[in-house]
C-alpha cells in the first residue's frame, strides 16, 4: 500500500493511500467540488476535532490562506511520482510551514495535478491530518488550576541529576543536569560533600567510585536553564554531608549565582501550606535537612535513608544486582558497621592510599561498565573501600558552629516522620507546624501502601513525600511511578539518565498541562482527611484522621471508556531507510496498546502484523479500554517489527489520558531513550507517527451492568497487566 508521496534516504518514497474512516469524514466536509471550504475546515476542527481555540493556534495560518469561495485550476502536468516530495510539515508552534506545505502539495490524476484554490481536496486534507502540528493529540498549554499549594501538585523530579550513567563509576556532570532542565525536570538532586581538602564543595555519589564535578558549576547551570522549558519554579534538593564552615560557603554560592532567582522564605514565615507555583514563577527553591544539631553530626552516613540498609525489596527482574556474585550484601556495604569501623581507625596518610588505589581500578571498573560487564566488577570491595573515606569526612564534621546562613536559605525543609514508632502513626499529620518534605525508598514506598494507604494520601494533602529508587538500581534503571502518583506522592524521584518503559510512563505523564513540570492532583485527593474540619476541640483522638482521604485500594465504577483507533502509520522509511528492519523485504510492523494506572485500569491489547508495508493500517479495528480512574490513566502504544528471533523496536508514546483531545490525532514516536524521532541533519521533518481516532465516552447506561462490572473490580485489581506490581 502507499502513494509516492514522501521521501526517504536514499530516494526512497512511500506514503499511506488515504484510510477509509478519513475518507468517509472529508465527505461530510466537502462541497460539491470535491473540496473543504475554509468556513468548512473551521468547522471541523471546532465540532468534529473539539479545537475550540484554533482560531488561536497554529492552524489559524492555514485557515486564513484559504479564500472563502473557490474551485479547481489545472496546471502543468506533475512530474514522476518519485521525483516529489512530501514537504516537511514539523512546526515550533508556527502556522507558516502549514501554510505553505498545504499550498504546495498537489493531489496527481493521471497526468495532471490539481491546486485547489478554495481549500483542502481529500488527499491535501489527509496530509493536513497526518501532521502533529496541525493535530496535536493533547493539549498543549498549561491548563491546571497554578495557585494551589505546591503540595497539591505531581512535580517532574530526577535523582541523583549529576550523573551520567551508572550509579557506581560514571562522570558527575553538569550535562545530565541541562538535558533533565531542558525536558522540564523541575526538581534537580544534588549530592554534596567535601573535596579532598576539606576546602571546597563538590558533587558526587557519596561512598562509590563516580567522579566529582564543582557545586558552583552544577548552580550555574542551574540558574541558565532553569525555566527554558517551564516558567514554573526549580526546586534543588541537596543531601548534604558538609561541615559547617562549608555549609556557609555554600550558602555563599548559592546567593550570589542565583541571585533574584533564588526564593527564601521570610524570617518568622510559619505558613501552614506550601506556596503556590504560580505565586513561584520563575523562581529557584532549596530543599534540604536543616543543619542537625552536635549531638546529631557525628552520625552522618553515605546512604539516602538508613531504612534502606533493610534490603526490603526486591530487584527488578533482570537487574543487575552489586555484589551478588560475591555472595555479600553489595551496595550494603556503603553503610555497613565495618566501614565505619573501618574509617575510625584510618589515619589521613591511609586514606590517602585508599583514593589512590581507587583511582587505579576506577579505569578498569568503567571498562568494564562501558563494555556490558558491570557483573566483573568487585562492587561491594570498591564501595568498601571508596566508601572509607567519605565516611572520615563525614566524622570529620566540627560541631562547635552551625551555619545560620545556611538554614535561612531552606524553602522546603527535609524531615522525617514524627508522632510514633510506626510510619502509620508518624503519617498522622494534625496540620500544626509548617509543611515538610520526607522521603521514602521505592521499597518503604509499596510497603506503606499495603497498610496504611489512606494515610499516604492524607499526609501528601499538605506534605511533600519524595520517593527514591532503591539502591541496588546500580545500572540507574527505574522503578514503576504509578503507585508512588495512586498513593499521592509528589516527588517520584526518576534516574534521567535511564531508559526504559518506566522512564517513557513518566515522560508521558508530565506531557500534561502544556509539560510545565507540574500536574495537579485529582480534586478527590485533596478532600480533608486530616484537616480537622469539623473535629472538636480536645478531641486528640480525631486528630490526624484519614477518614474522608481517598482510598487507592477501593474499587471505583467506571467513570470513562477510551475508544482508540490506530488507524495508519508512516515516516519509518524516510527516517530510517530501507534495510533498517528487514534487508529484503518490507517491515512487518506490529502494534501494542496499552493502559498505565490503577490496578484494575492496567490492560494491554495487541493489534495484528501487517506484512510487507511501511505504511501499516489497522483502520478497522477499534479497542476499548473501560477507566475507573482517568485522572491518572496513560495511553501506552508502542510498535513493534516482527523477526524470527527477537522483534524489533519501531517508537513508542505514552500520552495522558485527562489531556487527550478527541477526533483524528497524530501521534509521534519516540526512541527507547524518549527521544523524538526526528530527521537527523539538514531540513527538519515529520519521524514516524501514527493517526489514530480518539473517543471519550460516558459509562454503562445500564445500572445492572455497571455494577456488574464493578464486582468483579477487586479480582481484577489484584495485579497490572506487566504483573509488576500489586495494590
């Protein structure tokens, strides 16, 4: 199947017929002539499409270029089908390129080519919609309620933001750092510990073999990318191992690198709630632990949180697992009795043969990493040993002084759980006191979920809860996000640097709201339940109640259906020419789709293989996803070839499911890192995409079948559709 309508490498061209369920729309569009008349087209985008703003939007160029009244002009015949080519029509939010692609294209009869003068034919109209521009499949400016408090919002977050690979031998850089800026990560993770001495700052990954970069180095760049993606404030969250002296000096960096960007709260300020992002707009905030008091600084420690030292959890399937091999406890060492024994009795002239040595086996460790043999690696001798003296240094701290300097600049202050010795009790939260920050292992994570689920949504109404990935995740991949957003965590702390399905989810994920980094919670996670309304005075047992807070583990009706057709493909060809897939013979493309959410939402389907095409079609297949919570669903799709051994990968996208516009979209692909598949060199055009058809639809008007269908919800909810985790 195809026309001879775009232009691959190497000349090669290839382009869908138009489908039927397009040409059976132009139809209701088209006058007389054959065409769609400006007033027309307006009317489409606006009735069928739901584009009630085009008028304001990039296709407003191209409804302006039409005339209103018009027909067919003959012109010079065209020439051979391979020697035209498909105009680009990749946009930066500009109409012109529209404009001028849909005035040049040509619609071949024979010899001839018709112009219409007076506004799209059927084959014009189907390139109009094959363009991601012209039908962008979500909505693309920020849409969310900004003046609520920031604890009220989903924020784009990365872990360990500096570096660039693993997590055990590659480079700190300032790099990772601008890319995570530039896709609209507004939560920057910097580790800080002293250099070697004792002078000056420096970021790294405490206690393993990765090399430093300079404090003020990653600020700087900081503070000139910051908002190139969003407007919204940056926060920067510092797990500091710093004595006092350089806890000032840092202080000192950051006010002067950031000046007026930086956002301090005020002396005496003992606001309940977190600022607003609109009220933050182009602002910069610092999270950390306020400075622990001299009793507290001798007990400084390598790792994130002393929980995860538990080993609670369970590497994924396939993960590599540091030190494994050697039959010890691995990554467990950073934090282990021995080490710190051992760095106790370390004098300096040791410690330096300790980095020396290190030193010397960190060229052989990141060749082995860069060469697929992490599992060669001795991690838990070189973290041992690597790990000695970041731990002097952390001893070293002199607790005569404090830094004032220091603690004023905290706009978000890091905290742990008080009121008990459970995390049940220390979750209850009476809204007295000023809102806090408090992290958890993906691990503490999924098993506070399982026991006390409604305290997780109560404590995130006014708290920030940042969850991190577990520390055996050696290779930087990632954990699963979903359950960390069902349970109202903010901060689902990612490795950017990764790759990977869980990386893709959360790409897609903050998309949403014009992808300015924030997504506002669904207004029925933000009900009371620990607020004291209505609570009487010296009632201390009401105090900190979940009742009223949102409850993942209920089962919900159906709220939505999802009806998504996938209805053609193309750009594979002039992306990435032929032979990529099959040195032969055409693809043999294959497709997924897929739902990301709540337990009973998560479902997958699979449409069909179309043989020997490059321009696949499953037009007339309609699939038909039943949601119980569309707030928090994404669309996964993902193609596929088919081979004889191992398939091969042909894009993916991953779109929010609140945030999708209805009627004909066109959906770009991206790579497995998330990056778009673009045209590399020379003029920028349109990489693979599919045009799918998306209806929203209202639940069962059939009671009895509703709740026939929420019975079975707790059966169904008992496992996703990767199996990957339980609620």
């Amino acid at each position: 199947m195809g026309n001879c309508c775009s232009q691959g490498k190497g000349g090669e061209v290839e382009f869908p017929d138009v489908p039927e369920s397009v040409k059976h729309v132009f139809k209701e569009f088209a006058d007389e002539n054959g065409v769609i008349t400006s007033k027309a087209l307006l009317k489409f985008f606006q009735e069928y499409q739901q584009d009630k703003g085009v008028l304001h939007g990039p296709i407003a160029n191209l409804l302006l270029s039409f005339p209103s009244t018009g027909g067919n002009d003959e012109v010079a015949a065209a020439p051979a089908p391979k020697e035209r080519m498909y105009r680009s029509m990749t946009f930066k939010g500009q109409g012109s390129k529209l404009s001028q692609a849909m005035g040049k294209v040509s619609h071949t009869v024979g010899s001839k080519a018709k112009v219409v003068a007076g506004g799209p034919n059927e084959d014009r109209f189907f390139h109009l919609l094959m363009n991601p521009t012209a039908t962008a499949p979500i909505i693309a400016r920020v849409s969310h309620d900004m003046k609520q408090p920031m604890s009220h919002y989903f924020i784009f977050t990365g872990h360990n933001s500096y570096l660039s690979g693993n997590q055990l031998t590659s480079d700190s850089s300032v790099k990772p750092i601008i890319k995570a800026l530039q896709r609209g990560v507004r939560v920057i993770e910097l580790d800080l510990w002293p250099n070697n001495e004792k002078t000056d700052i420096v970021v790294m990954h405490g206690g393993t073999l990765t090399k430093p970069v300079g404090f003020d180095d990653c600020i700087k760049a900081i503070k000139e990318h910051a908002f190139v993606a969003s407007e919204y404030p940056v926060i920067i969250t510092l797990e500091d191992h710093l004595t006092a002296p350089l806890q000032a000096k840092a202080a000192q960096s950051l006010t002067a690198i950031l000046g007026d960007t930086l956002y301090c709260p005020k002396d005496g300020d003992d606001a309940k709630e977190f600022p607003s992002p609109f009220s933050l707009r182009g602002k910069i905030l610092i999270s950390t632990q306020p400075p622990k008091g001299p009793k507290e600084l001798s007990t400084v420690v390598a790792t994130e949180d002393p929980a995860e030292e538990k080993l609670d959890a369970r590497p994924a399937e396939g993960e590599a697992v540091a030190g494994a091999g050697a039959g010890g406890d691995g990554v467990t060492a950073v934090g282990s009795e021995e080490r710190r024994a051992k760095a106790k009795v370390l004098g300096l002239g040791e410690v330096e043969k300790v980095r020396a040595k290190v030193e010397k086996e960190r060229e052989a460790a990141n060749a082995a990493v860069k060469e697929g043999r992490l599992h060669e690696v001795n991690e838990s001798e070189l973290l041992e040993e690597a790990g000695a003296w970041e731990q002097e240094d952390a001893a070293a701290v002199e607790p005569e002084q404090l830094a004032p300097e220091y603690r004023r600049l905290i706009a978000i202050p890091g905290g742990k759980l008080t009121g008990g010795q459970t995390v049940e009790d220390g979750l209850r939260d009476t809204g007295e006191g000023p809102p806090k920050r408090v992290s958890f292992s993906e691990s503490q994570l999924l098993n506070t979920a399982k026991t006390c689920p409604k305290g997780l949504v109560s404590f995130t109404q006014r708290n920030l809860l940042r969850i991190y990935p577990f520390g055996l995740r050696v290779t930087s991949s990632n954990y699963e996000p979903m359950p960390a957003w069902l349970h109202g965590a903010q901060m689902v702390a990612m490795n950017m640097q990764g790759y990977g399905r869980p990386l893709w989810i959360v790409h897609g994920f903050f998309s949403a709201n014009g992808g300015c980094g924030f997504v506002k919670k669904p207004d029925f996670y933000l009900k009371p339940g620990n607020r004291l309304e209505g609570i009487q005075e010296g009632d201390e047992s009401a105090a900190g109640s979940t009742e009223g807070a949102f409850d993942p583990s209920v089962p919900r009706p159906i709220q939505m259906f999802l009806r998504v057709r996938v209805v053609v493909g193309t750009g594979w060809l002039e992306r990435f020419g032929k032979g990529h897939f099959d040195t032969y013979s055409k693809p043999d493309f294959y497709c997924k789709v897929s739902i990301e959410g709540a337990p009973s939402d998560a479902t997958e389907k699979k449409l069909d293989v179309c043989n020997d095409t490059w321009c696949p079609s499953w037009d007339s297949v309609t699939l038909e996803f039943p949601l119980i919570l569309p707030e928090l669903a994404l669309l996964c799709i993902e193609v596929l070839e088919k081979d004889q051994f191992q398939d091969d990968f042909g894009g993916q996208a991953v779109l929010p499911v609140a945030s999708l516009k209805p009627g004909f979209r066109c959906v770009s692909l991206y790579d497995r890192k998330g990056h778009p598949l673009v045209e590399v060199g020379g003029e920028e055009v349109v990489g693979p995409r599919l045009l799918c058809h998306f209806e929203m639809g209202s639940p069962f008007e059939d009671k009895d079948k509703e709740e026939e269908q929420v019975e079975e919800l707790p059966h169904v909810a008992q496992k996703s559709a990767g199996g990957s985790y339980e609620v």
